[in-house]
C-alpha cells in the first residue's frame, strides 16, 4: 500500500499527458488543448486524483532530473521496445552478476523464456505477441496517446493454449518517461515467478529511460484485514435479511394471529367505554403492536396498532382504570412482545422492504413530481461520470475533443455538475416542507436529538458501507491493466482520511483540500449536506416563530454566500467554461493548481440549499390551499425558469474561434450561476405541484420514478465505483463514438440502480425497519373496548 503513493494512478493516464503534451500539436488545435483543460477540471475528484498522484511518482522516481534533449533524441531514433531491449540486456550480461538481486526462480524463468524465443517455441512467441507496442511521438502528436495495452488476456492465458509452457506468465504494464516532461505506458508479459523490484533490476540497465521503469502487474491482490472486514459485514447483513425473509414466509402469519387474539382477548376484558375513564395527569406510556406487509399503507389493513392505556375522547386523553386479572396482564405483556418481535423481524424481510421501495402509488397531497426530478438529475450525473471517467480510455482522444465536444449540446455534458445542486435544493426544500408541517401540528415541540439521530442512522451506515466497498472490497472484484493503481491510490486516501468522512469535515479538512485527494472524492457533496443539515434546526425555529425573521436571515446568509464566492472567485482567478484560472494566486497561496477553493465548500454552495429552503416554507404555507393563476403568469413563469437553466448550462458556450469570456463575467457566473439553475429547478416543482405543469408535471409525477427516486441515494453513493471497476477491468482503449457513448451511460444507469436496489433491500431498509421498531412509529391507534350490548327485553 505504501508503494501505491509513489504510484501514477493509471485509471486516467493519458489525461495526465495531455498538459504538458500539447506543446507538440497546439498550433494546430489549441481549442482542443482548451477542452480537454476543461475536462481536467470538470472530473472534479477523479482529474485532480490522477494530477496530483503523478506528480508525486515523477518526484519520487527522479524523472524531473532526466535530460529532456537526451530522452527526445533517443526516442526520435529507431528505439526497439522494452522487451526486445530486456532480452539484449539480460542476455549480455547474465554472467557478469549484476542480476544478484534477482531470485533463482526468476532468473531460471527469465532464462527459459529467452532461450525459447530463440527457438521459437510457440508459447514464447505468444509471450512476445501480447505485448504492449513501442508509443511514438507521431502517437502523441497525432492522437495524444501515450498508452498501448497489449493483448490482457493473451498473455494470461499462454499456459492455457500451450500446455508445452514451462511456467506461468503474468501481464505488467510498465511506465516510462516520455518526451515533453511526461510519460508513457506499454505492456510487458513476464514469467508469473517475478516480482515488481526484480523486473526493476533485470531493465533498469537499458539505457536513458532503464532507471526510471515502473512496473504495475496484475495478480492476485493479498485480502487485507479491511476487506475479509467488509466481506463479513456483507454476509452479516445476508444473514440476517434472510432471516427476515424466512420469518416473514414461515411465521409472520402465525405471530400475527397470535397478535389478533391477544388484542380481542384484551378488549373483552375492558368494561363499556362509558365507564372506563379517568383523568390522566402523567405522560402517557405507549404499548405499539403492528406488522407491515406490503407497504405502509398496509398497516392499517393488515396489522394492530395498540395502545393498551391511553385513549382520546373529545380531545381529553384519559386512562383507562387497570383490568383486573393476572391473564389480563400476562396478555398485554405477551401482545408487547410478540409486537416488537413482530416488527423488528419483518423490518429485515427483503418481501417487505422491497415492496416498500417498488409501490408506485402517491399520497394525496404528496410533492410527487419531485421524484422525477430527484431520479433525472441521477441520471444526468451519471451521464457526466461516464464522459469524464471514460476519456482516459480513448484510444484516439484528439478526435472527441475537437469533433465532438465543441459542439452546442455537449455543453449539456461538460456543465453536468449543476445537477447536483438540484439535490441541494431539494434537499432544503424536504426538510423545511415536513419540519415546518411538524412544528405546527405540535405547537414548535420537536425531539431535535431523534431529529438528528434519525438522519445520521439513515445515511451514515449506508455512507460507511460504501467507503469501504471503495477503498477495500473493489479492488478484488476484477483484473485488469489499469487497476491496482487506482484502487491502492483509494485505499491509502481512505486509510489517511476516513475519520473526515465518518465526521463529514472531509470538505474542510485538510484544508483547502483537494477532491482528488479525497477518501471518496464524490463524498464532498455529503458533507456540505449534513453540514447544513446540522445548522437547520437555528432558521427552522425561527422561521416557525417569526417568518419575516426567518426569511431575512435566509436571505441575509444567502447574500453572504454571494459575497464570499465573489471575493474567492476574484482573488484566485477561478476559471469557468474552457479558460484556464485568470491568475495563479492559487498556487501561490496553496501551492497546489487543483486546491479546492470554491466548488466543495459549504460557504459557497450553501446557497441552493437556501432556495430550497424557502421554497419549502412557500409549498408549507399553501399546501392544501388552490393556487390561482392565469395562463400568462404561467408563460412567464416559465419561460424565465427555461432562460435561466439553459445560461446555465449553454451560456458558456464559445464557438472554436471565439475562446474568450471577460474575468468578470466569469466571477459573475461562478457566483450566481447554480443559484440561478436553482430558482429556475424550483419553479418547475412549484407550477407542477399546484397543478400548471400540464405535460412536465404528467412526465415528473409519474409513478415510474417512484421506485428510482427511494434508491436514487444508493445509486449517488455507489454508481462511481461501478463506473471505475468496469473501465479499469477493460482490457483494450475505447473507441469513443456517440452510439457507444449512449450504450455505456444506460448499462452505467441500470447497473447502478440495481446495485442501490440491493444495497437499500440489503442495508437501509433493514436499518430504518430496525430504527422504527425499536423508537417506534407514527400512526399507532389505540385499542378500543368492545362496548356493552344492552340485554334484550
């Protein structure tokens, strides 16, 4: 793991190359030198993982000692490739000792295979076949590719097609420096008996780039003690689901019976209402029996809701006087148990939760088109991962950069990021709309400590699960050319800084940061939300007693989240759309180009967080109230939302003769641009939930993305990792084309989904079925006593 520091985390090589590369064709193309900066930035954490990781392996190798004169001259000239330079070197100089490094059994190997090669024995020559090709500058120049994989799966399976093979072979691919302060990738295929430092020893005499080779094999990754850790946890949670599964098959009926009788045996014990009651002074003590089967809708049908000692008549709540009998106490004592039994086993049935998540069904008076924007926005985000995960792997990357993503509706693409401010957005909007509802119901009383409980327990497990998945289990659930420097690169990340995420300070500390560097690069946005989350109760409480209060105060921190992104945007240069930063006062501040200055940080994007907020408190306000308004304010309204998101997203659009945006129109869209993208979001749930959506409002509130929108959490969490193990176990370059493109990014959506389907039957729901059952939940009804029948005359 150590190693993996020093390693050029090879998941995006040839993004690293493009910086210092493009010197060599600029004058031809220098919109693609721009675009592909912008891509550089737009990746967010993944760009920055590759930049700041290659820069460390180049220090750390010596490579910025090397003569560049020497090494462009040495690979303008007829330069065999590293195998055929290996085989002359180890062959000149087997007996001279210089090789004492090297094990018996390596250098046996080594020894067989070139003398076969000699012969030309077909397994040695397959050896010789799959390898990695010599990269060119006409490669660089032409394609801006420095990358050349070989034949993966050819060299693994020399033993498999030659049964004469006297040893098993092993796929390497091997780094090198490359013209231009950069570096190059080939592959080699070796005798599996060789480990890293004695392929080192066996090259490092070639000449020029000898000292500087690193070599990444594909083997068999060891299982460290955090991944046999994760997998236990896994198979805890499969136990434990099938258990509830089995329960809710064989048993939960029988349980449930025993339930009904109990309950009709407690009320034929409870004398007619009209003289059961006295005043109740104390708090009342809740005994809660239910059952969930389908859905929770079905707890009204299918399960008791009991409360044994409270009951309401006309708004007073009394007690009931205590029933005489130890079988009267024996029953309610059996209903309490058999009732949290009951609840707490069906809470871990996958039947139950699964058909929890999978009930397309709305409440009356439920944001219901708010689901289709929650799953949309995924689904966009997605969309923007899969282009910007999958530009290291082109093979030939200057044809997408210069023909297809300069044109208008890539910019759909590049600005993908805005999507994640709707779920700022709806975030605010949810909690003010529900804790708003509450404070009223209860006259401002709220649990503040179940209030965060319940969120931590909802996301935290979840979160945690997912981190480790990352950091420890992905790296064994494949094989590829390109794979165990990125996950080695992750391990180490989240072995440094998994206590930032578990206390969602990772946007902050170490600070400024930087989202490459990060434990889980995409998890920024988690910690600017539960960093909000925890300063909500303040606004909320206020805004429950006095709203213009509330309102200014809102308003006011919004207006100091302009004022801050403003100052930082300027001072430091923060570049937008396809400029590079207008100054370089960030590294010299921070001494680091990619610091994370503005776009991770909870002063900065807390401002559609804001707008959601008050959204949420105009959705309370009129809910259950009509909403009139004409056909024209309609138009209006949402012909301004259309204006405002398209800027957003197209406003940046430069044709590829025209590059230039003036500094303070780029410090004017870095501060109010996703502010903008917000309010425009809003309108769009505001005209659909009040019924002026017309076909948008049929489109979002239909019933097919309820289901996506209850997972839609797991997909965010999971869908990263899903997308870096299906391209770092390729074992060629893609070709990119649209067609492609399109394919790729729905199997990314279906892939990630089911993944969260599994994680949320698997986990979350079992946690919040768990949570529930033992806090209990609302809805409980009380058991009401059989009343006297008057005898008959």
């Amino acid at each position: 793991m150590a190693d993996c520091r020093l390693l050029v985390t090879v998941l995006i090589l040839s993004i690293t190359v493009f910086p210092h590369a493009v010197q060599c064709f600029e004058t031809h193309s220098p919109k693609a030198v721009d675009l592909f900066s912008m891509i550089q930035r737009i990746g967010g954490g993944a760009m920055s993982l590759i930049e700041q990781s290659a820069s460390a392996k180049q220090a750390a190798l010596g490579w910025d000692s090397i003569d560049q004169d020497e090494l462009e001259e040495y690979f303008n000239g007829d330069v065999p490739g590293i195998m055929q330079q290996l085989k002359v070197h180890v062959m000149q100089n087997r007996d001279t000792g210089i090789f004492q490094n090297v094990t018996s059994a390596c250098m046996t190997n080594v020894d067989m295979f070139l003398d076969d090669l000699e012969q030309s024995k077909t397994y040695a020559r397959q050896m010789v076949h799959s390898n990695g090709g010599r990269n060119t500058l006409a490669n660089l120049e032409f394609k801006l590719l420095t990358a050349n994989y070989g034949n993966f799966e050819e060299c693994e399976l020399v033993r498999d097609y030659n049964k004469d093979a006297p040893f098993d072979t092993m796929y390497c691919s091997v780094l090198y420096p490359y013209p231009l302060t950069t570096y190059a990738r080939t592959s080699l295929c070796v005798p599996a008996a060789c480990s890293y430092p004695e392929l080192f020893e066996l090259t490092k005499g070639i000449p020029v780039i000898g000292p500087y080779l690193y070599y990444e094999c594909a083997i068999d990754y060891p299982w460290y003690a955090g991944a046999i850790a994760t997998v236990c946890v896994l198979c805890f949670f499969l136990v434990v689901v099938t258990i509830g599964t089995v329960y809710h098959i064989a048993a939960q009926r029988r349980i449930q019976e025993k339930i009904d009788t109990t309950v009709e045996d407690i009320q034929k014990r409870v004398q007619p209402e009209e003289n059961i009651y006295e005043s109740l002074d104390e708090e009342a003590v809740e005994v809660k029996a239910k059952t969930q089967v389908d859905s929770e809708k079905a707890e009204g049908r299918n399960g008791k809701m009991v409360d044994l000692d409270i009951e309401e008549k006309n708004g007073d709540v009394r007690r009931r006087p205590s029933y005489s009998g130890a079988d009267t106490s024996a029953a309610r004592k059996q209903l309490k148990k058999l009732g949290f039994l009951n609840r707490l086993m069906v809470s871990f049935s996958c039947i139950n939760n699964g058909s929890k998540i999978l009930n397309t069904e709305q409440t009356a008076g439920s944001l219901a088109c708010l689901n289709g924007i929650r799953v949309i926005s995924m689904f966009w985000i997605i969309l923007g991962h899969t282009l910007q995960f999958q530009a290291a792997y082109w093979d030939d990357i200057r044809q997408p950069i210069q023909q297809v993503l300069p044109v208008f509706l890539a910019s759909g693409l590049l600005y993908s990021t805005v999507s994640v401010d709707t779920f700022f957005m709806l975030s605010g909007l949810l909690l003010t709309y529900h804790t708003m509802k509450h404070l009223k119901k209860t006259n401002g009383k709220m649990n503040w400590l179940i209030f965060y409980f319940h969120r931590l327990w909802r996301i935290t497990p979840v979160y945690m699960l997912s981190l480790v998945i990352w950091a420890c289990l992905a790296i064994h659930l494949g094989k590829g050319p390109v794979m165990i420097g990125l996950f080695e690169f992750a391990a180490d990340a989240c072995g440094e800084y998994w206590w930032t995420n578990l206390l969602y300070i990772n946007n902050l500390y170490p600070f400024p940061g930087d989202l490459g560097l990060q434990c889980m690069g995409w998890s920024w946005y988690l910690a600017n939300d539960m960093q909000f989350f925890i300063i909500s109760p303040i606004i909320l409480y206020i805004l429950h007693k006095n709203s213009k209060i509330g309102i200014t105060l809102i308003v006011s921190l919004c207006l100091g989240s302009f004022g801050i992104t403003a100052y930082l945007a300027t001072y430091f240069g923060a570049p937008v759309g396809l400029r590079e930063a207008y100054n370089n006062n960030t590294v010299v501040v921070y001494g680091n180009p990619s610091a994370d200055i503005i776009y991770g940080k909870p002063y900065c994007r807390i401002q559609t967080y804001l707008v959601g907020m008050i959204a949420g408190y105009i959705f309370f306000k009129l809910n259950g109230k009509t909403v009139k308004m004409s056909k024209w304010v309609n138009a209006l309204g949402w012909l301004i939302a259309v204006a405002l998101g398209m800027s957003v997203v197209f406003g940046l659009y430069r044709s590829p003769d025209n590059n230039e945006i003036e500094f303070y129109a780029a410090v004017m869209y870095t501060t109010f641009s996703r502010f903008a993208f917000a309010v425009a979001v809003v309108w769009v749930a505001f005209s659909c939930h009040f019924g002026y959506g017309g076909p948008v409002n049929t489109l979002l509130s239909w019933g097919f993305w309820a289901p996506l929108s209850r997972i839609t959490f797991g997909a965010y969490l999971l869908h990263p990792t899903l997308i870096y193990l299906m391209y770092v176990t390729s074992k060629s370059l893609y070709h990119f084309t649209v067609m492609s493109y399109i394919c790729v990014f729905l199997g990314n959506v279906v892939v990630s989904y089911f993944a969260a389907f599994l994680m949320s039957i698997g986990v979350e729901g079992p946690l919040l079925g768990l949570e529930k059952a033992v806090l209990g939940g609302a809805g409980d009804q009380p058991i009401k006593p059989k009343k006297s029948t008057p005898p008959a005359k």
